[in-house]
C-alpha cells in the first residue's frame, strides 16, 4: 500500500493525531537547535547537550538563564521563553517539547488596540513631547510648592494646638485638676485629629467615584491632601478594632456587620469599597481602591461580600471583587478586571483557583454588643489613662525636674549652658528609652502570654484577643530589630523576646534587620537557617467571631528571601530554599532539599553550583576567624548607628529649646518653624550619615561571601540607612530630591507614591515614570552565605505596579507596565511598551500609547 502524503494523512480523520505529533516533533526538533545555539551563546560554551539540566549539569542559575530568556524573546523564529518554563522544563530536549505543544507567539509588537477589545491593555502615559514638558514641569513644581505651604499652613495649626494644651494643662492647681485638664485636652485633641480628615473628604472631594484625573494637578492635590490626612490619622493604629470600621464608615466605605479589619493600610478613596457583613480582611492587605498608572491616578471599586477571607501581605487593584464566602490566600493579588465568584478560593499572583481552605478556625459567640464593649474600653483607656498621663506626665517632669528645666526656659543660645543641658536632656532621654523599653519587651509581654494558650479558640474583642494585640504590639520594635539584625547579636535579642532557636548555628547573619511576627513565644527557628529581610511569622489565625494563636515553626538548614510571610500551616522542613515573595505552600507534601519561587509556588533547585564557591568559609577554623572578625565589625556599626541616633536627637533638642526660647516673640509660628526646621534637618542628617557609610562614593556590584569585608560594609550602609522619614515625602516632588541626594539617578518629573530603593546608587529611574505605593526595587540579593549585587535600570514612562518587587541586574524599557503584587526576577530585560505580570513575572501584554 502506498504511503499516505502528509497532505492526504491531514485530511483523513483516522490519521489526524499521527500527524499531529509528526507535526509537533519536528517543530521540536528544529526548537531544540535554535534554543540549544541561543544557550551556548549566553554560557559560552560551543555546544549545549540537548539533555543536559541547566542548572546542575551545565552550572548555570537564574541569572544566567533570565538573560537565556531575554535573548529568545528577541528571536522572531522563536515562542516567548519565561524563567517559570525554565524552571519546569530545566533541559533543551524538555523545553522545545513543551513549547511545541503550545501556538508560537512572537515577542510582542506595540501596535493599536482594536476598538473592541474585550480586556484591554493598559493605556501608556503622555510623554512630554505630546503634553508639552515644560507645561508638564510648571504643573509639577505649582504642585511641590502648594503641598509644602499645606504643610506648613497645617502644621502651625498644629504647634497653636499644642502650645494652648500645654499652657492650659500647666496651670493646672493641683494633681486632680491637672489630670482633668488633661483629660480634657486628650479627648478633644483625639477627636479633632479623627474628624479632620474626615472634614477634608466631605470637603474637598465629597464622594469618590471611578475614574482617572492627571498626576500635578488641582485635582491631584485634593487627592494628596486627603489622603495624606487619612493615613495620618491615629484611627490608624487602631487596626483590627470595631473603632476602624466606624472611621472608614464616615469615610464613606460601605461596611457590614461584624467585620474585621487588620491591615494598618487605610483605603483613600473610601466611597469606592464595600465590605460584607463577617468578612476578615488581615494584616498587610492593600487595598486603596486607587493606583497609578503612567501619568494618571485611576479609582475603582473594590467589593468584598460577606465572610471572605482576605489572606496576609496580599493586593487587590481597582475594579476587583470577591462574592460572598470567597477566600484569598497569602501572599496572592488580585489584578484589575478579576472576579472572584461566591464561595471560591484563590491564590497567587494573579489569583488562581485552589482547593486550600484557609478558613481554620472556628467560630466563637462574639455579638455585637462585646464589639462595642470593646471599642468603647479602648476609648475611655486611651482619653482616661493613657492620653492623660502622656501630657500630664510630661508636664509634671518638665515642671519638676530640674535637669529638663532647661527644655522649657532655655539660656541664651550664647551660652555653653544651653549646649549642655540639651546634650543631659538628649543623652538622658535616649539611652533610658532604650534600657527602658529592652527591659519592657522582654518581661511584660512574657507575663501577659500566660494567658493565651495554643491551639485554644478565643472569640475576638475580649481579654485574651486584647493581650495578644499588646503582646504584639510590644514585641514588634523596629528600633531593636534594626540595631540588633545582621549580625550575631539579632539570635540573643529574639530569644530575649522568646523564640525558640535552639541549637542556633551562628553565622553573624542569622537574621536581617526586619523580622515581624504575632506571637514571639510561638515562634521557632531551626539550627543552621538563615533569613533575609521581611519576614513575617503569621502565629495567629482569624475568622470573624474568634481567633487561634499557633506554633510557627521553620526547619533546620533553610534559606529565606525577602519579603515572604510564613503561615503556622507551612508545609515545608529540612533544607528548603524560599525565594523572595514566595507564597509557602500550606497543603500537600512537607518540601525537604528543595527550592520554592513564586505564588503560587513551584520547586526549584534547592542550589546551584556558582554559590558553592564559597563553602570553605563556613566551616572549620575558617569559619571561627572570619566570624570573630563579622562581629567586631558589626559592634561597631553598631556603636556608630547608635550614635548617630544620638546625636539626631541631641540637634532636635537644641532646635525644641530654640523654639521655646523664640515662643515668646513668635508664639505658634516658632513650633511650626521648628517642626519644618527638624525634617530638614532629619533628611540632611541621615543622608550625611548614610553616604559617610559609603564613604561618599556610589556603591559597587558585588559577588562575595558574608564572611568578606566588602558584605559587612554593605551591612553598614544598611543600618545606618534609615529611611523611615521618606515616607513622609510620598507623593510629592520632595522625594525625588531625597533620593538624589541619596544617590539614586531620577529623572523628571517621576511620580513615588511609596517606592523604595534598598541601595539607592545603584537604582536608574527614567523621566515621568511612575512607582505606586508598597513598590521595591532591590539591588541585591542574598542565597545562603552568597551575596550579590548589581545595578537595575527602569527606563522613562515606566509603572511600577502596587507591591511591585524588582530585583537586581533589571533593565525595564520605556513605557513598560509591572503589575501590582508582580516579582520581576535578575537579571530579566523588559521589552519598552510590553506589560508584564505575575510572580515570577512574564510578559502578558503590549502598551498602547494615547491618542494625540
């Protein structure tokens, strides 16, 4: 019988699956080649065994490989490559199959959307040859220059505040009628500071709705000014408290019953969310129901029905919901236009479906009436204890102690005098603060424990839900993790606190300067593993009536990147490698010698051959000698981040006496001028401190050991570089002259509503690009005792999507999107007018550029 052609075999249904697969091999076969020539170009190599792993054969990691992909995504003659498809396809042979099974898509080509586009793409910003750059610079300074006179308009409003308070309280005629006086001033204080941006709103905007207005102008500066006030307001530190829910409801948020709200991240545009009755939304959530996006603020609704679930360090955009009993685990987002149906779980980054139930805890009677009981206790301790002795405390020590005498009725500023009591008042204040509050973390916090017991449901709002607040409260000190992480004393300072680490293994870098969690006493670690920045130990579980405090334990032999929060259901044990922003499964297998990168997450290789190169540091002698050695180096480092501290404490001093002294010619105005004169001074104090780490040159890429000099001056420059006070800048023109000053390259007009840049000379921002709140540009990455660092560069018109994470050794091209809650791994080269999306990130659309 003749043999059939391929033509005829096509058209014959009996044969179709043949050739299918005929089909498919060959064009597999021809894959394997290119991909198998693309892949020896990047490793230098003349041939790539087609059967050969990428990582432990060929030695090659993930940054070798991101620029493998960046190389095939040029190629017309081949489909886009992603590092997840490398990652489960670790061989040519496997890759080619794989990607002969799906349609080729060429890298993409911005071209016009079609007019009836069922998603469509992201809109592009102006650049400033359509807009004119010079009308859009004139907006952007108008813009600065308006938000400073705010500040300053607002803050002499603020020191008259305080300056009456105070004079009222002091002439006070005795200890009852002093604590009267001050009981007054803290309620009406407290109640002004709630009701001001709730004024502002109603005010100045009335009701949000969905839509979009240009960044820098009158609209925008309504829209800074609210929610500068809102985030500002001390409702804010009410998270989790009935109290939060009232505050967002005169906001204008539609809120149900019996809703729990954890997040300390208050909505701006609150007209636009609705939260069902019995819904829990936990710690770390974003969900501002706004973004930016290009050269606009866009709003949109967020809608939450009754009892969801709304899992820890997760984002939702604009225009997303989720339908009644719905749950969102950990770590997971969801993106603009996702709908999450009623009683349907999701996670990851975008959300997915799954079968994981993170609802796993009961409920408890909880009726409305504890839940008011509860607000209105934490009202009165706050207007009748603690308020009250904050100012009349205060008072009473300025008034009674001759060494503070000096605070209130300073000398002359020609006189030594002045100097020295401000250096007594300074040094006095600082270092009892910090004996004090080492002291309180590690005695009150363990007393209070004894009362909450493990595995043991609670229903919220009563006393054992009020001590595992406090105990959190009181344990979770930034100063302390920051003076004590990176170095060998963070393992003393926690066990102080109450973890459990046992059989540590020291290496001087057990833990890095920012470590969070619930509950200290029901935190493990075990020996040999080692923790970057941005943990979050998550020991207590929610539902809307009750609580559940458990043991979260990591096993011996890990490695955690940055920013991953760590539930008490994880399922992973001995000899684990968490990449940056994994979600940590919580079903299945417990993971043993293995790596897990993404959300949701997947395996990986647990290492690779390039960062073994330095294991003969980690043991022996060796070890012993280069430890001793990190140690005296990080003492003094230190030594030098205290002192720093002091001293910026000592100039505030001598400014808080100046402007005492001046009170009498100046009144209000001389406190107002002060609180300008100590932000200036905060921002050129610390920027000194922070270049003079580096000794006033940019910061260089590195490839080291942490047992090398070069690691521990990165460690220097890391904890003397306090930014906290950056923040204050968000969403202002401010920022970017902190960050030049700082060292990062910035271009025009670049808008930051949150970003931050770890190792600031080594970051490239192009002009009118846009960086959303809660965005990370990281330089550097940490694997085991390997550390590496290079520089990242996003171009102009960029957006950094809210939560965005990019690693070092990134180019982004102009006018390229990264999705809210995306991780743009090393190394990766983002094609200019392509968006991508995802955790780990790939490309998922083209950019389309306005109409002129």
């Amino acid at each position: 019988m003749p043999e059939k052609t391929a033509d005829a075999r096509a058209a014959d249904p009996a044969d179709i699956s043949t050739f299918q697969d005929e089909g498919t091999a060959a064009s597999a076969a021809g894959t394997e080649g290119l991909l198998a020539e693309v892949l020896a170009g990047v490793i230098q190599v003349e041939q790539v065994p087609l059967h050969s792993h990428f990582f432990t054969d060929l030695g090659a990691d993930s940054l070798v490989m991101a620029q493998f992909c960046a190389r095939v995504r040029k190629r017309d003659d081949l489909p886009t490559v992603s590092m997840k498809d490398i990652y489960r396809y670790p061989t040519i042979r496997n890759l080619a199959a794989a990607l002969a099974d799906t349609a080729p898509t060429p890298a993409p080509v911005p071209s016009p959307a079609p007019a009836a586009e069922a998603s469509p793409a992201p809109a592009l910003a102006r650049t400033p040859a359509d807009a004119g750059a010079a009308a859009a610079t004139r907006r952007y300074i108008v813009c600065g220059m308006l938000q400073f006179l705010f500040f300053l308009g607002y803050s002499c409003l603020a020191a008259l505040a305080a300056a009456e308070s105070y004079e009222w309280i002091s002439a006070g005629s005795g200890p009852l009628d002093l604590y009267l006086r001050s009981v007054l001033c803290a309620a009406v204080g407290f109640v002004g500071l709630c009701a001001v941006p709730i004024v502002a709103k109603w005010t100045l905007i009335g009701r949000w709705r969905s839509g979009e207005f240009p960044l820098w102008g009158m609209a925008y500066l309504r829209f800074w000014v609210v929610k500068s006030l809102i985030r500002s307001s001390p409702l804010r530190l009410f998270a989790g408290s009935p109290l939060y829910a009232l505050h967002l409801r005169a906001l204008g948020a539609r809120i149900g019953t019996g809703v729990t709200i954890l997040t300390r991240t208050i909505p701006v545009c609150t007209d636009l969310l609705t939260i069902g009755d019995g819904t829990v939304i936990r710690k770390d959530v974003l969900l501002s129901c706004y973004r930016a996006q290009g050269s606009l603020i866009q709003t949109g609704r967020v809608t939450l029905g009754s009892n969801v679930l709304v899992g820890e360090h997760t984002v939702l955009d604009i225009d997303t919901s989720m339908g009644d009993g719905s749950q969102l685990g950990h770590a997971s987002s969801l993106h603009t236009g996702q709908v999450v149906a009623a009683g349907e779980r999701r996670h990851g980054s975008p959300a997915q479906q799954t079968h994981v139930d993170y609802g796993t805890v009961g409920p408890a009677d909880c009726p409305t009436r504890k839940r008011t009981a509860y607000g209105v206790l934490q009202l009165l301790s706050l207007v009748l204890v603690w308020l009250p002795l904050t100012l009349g405390g205060m008072s009473a020590v300025l008034a009674g102690v001759p060494q503070f005498d000096g605070l209130l009725n300073p000398r002359p500023l020609t006189d030594p005098v002045f100097y020295v009591d401000a250096l007594v008042i300074s040094v006095t204040v600082f270092i009892g603060s910090v004996l004090a509050g080492l002291l309180v973390v590690g005695t009150v916090p363990r007393v209070l424990n004894l009362a909450v017991k493990p595995g043991t449901t609670y229903p919220l709002y009563g006393f054992h839900y009020g001590i595992q607040r406090v105990i959190a409260l009181m344990t979770n000190r930034k100063f302390f993790t920051t003076l004590f992480g990176d170095s060998s004393a963070v393992v003393h300072y926690l066990r102080y606190l109450g973890y459990d680490l046992s059989g540590v293994q020291q290496t001087g870098s057990n833990f890095g300067t920012e470590v969070q969690h619930d509950n200290p006493y029901l935190s493990s670690v075990g020996t040999g593993t080692m923790i970057a920045d941005g943990l979050s130990l998550v020991n207590t579980d929610f539902s809307s009536t009750s609580f559940r405090v458990s043991r979260t334990a990591i096993g011996p032999r890990n490695f955690l990147g940055n920013r991953i929060a760590y539930p008490s259901q994880g399922r992973t044990g001995d000899n684990c490698l968490l990449a940056t922003k994994v979600m940590v499964p919580v079903d299945g297998p417990v993971r043993e010698g293995v790596g897990l990168l993404g959300s949701p997450s997947f395996e990986i290789p647990r290492t690779v051959m390039r960062d073994n190169r330095f294991n003969h540091l980690e043991t022996g002698e060796e070890l012993r000698r280069r430890l001793a050695a990190k140690n005296r180096h990080n003492a003094a480092t230190a030594g030098l981040y205290l002192s720093a501290r002091m001293f910026h404490l000592f100039v505030i001093t001598l400014i808080t006496m100046a402007a005492a002294d001046l009170y009498h010619w100046l009144g209000p105005l001389a406190i107002a001028l002060a609180s300008v004169l100590s932000l200036a001074f905060t921002v050129v104090h610390f920027a000194l401190v922070e270049r003079a780490s580096t000794r006033f040159k940019p910061q260089k890429p590195l490839y080291c050991s942490i047992y090398e000099p070069s690691f521990w001056r990165h460690e220097r420059f890391w904890k003397m570089a306090s930014v906290d006070y950056v923040q204050v800048f968000n969403g202002t023109p401010f920022k970017n002259v902190i960050w030049r000053l700082l060292g990062a390259r910035i271009g025009k007009r670049v808008f930051d509503d949150g970003c931050f840049f770890p190792e600031r000379t080594l970051v490239t921002i192009g002009d009118d690009t846009t960086l959303n709140a809660g965005s990370v540009v990281q330089c550097h990455s940490q694997e085991d005792g390997a550390f590496k660092s290079d520089r990242s560069a996003l171009g102009s018109g960029c957006t950094l999507g809210v939560g965005a994470f990019v690693h070092y050794g990134v180019t982004i091209g102009d006018g390229a999107v990264l999705a809210p809650d995306s991780f743009l791994m090393k190394g990766e080269e983002v094609p200019p007018h392509t968006q991508w999306a995802g955790n780990p990130a790939h490309v998922t659309n083209t950019v389309r550029a306005y109409d002129n």
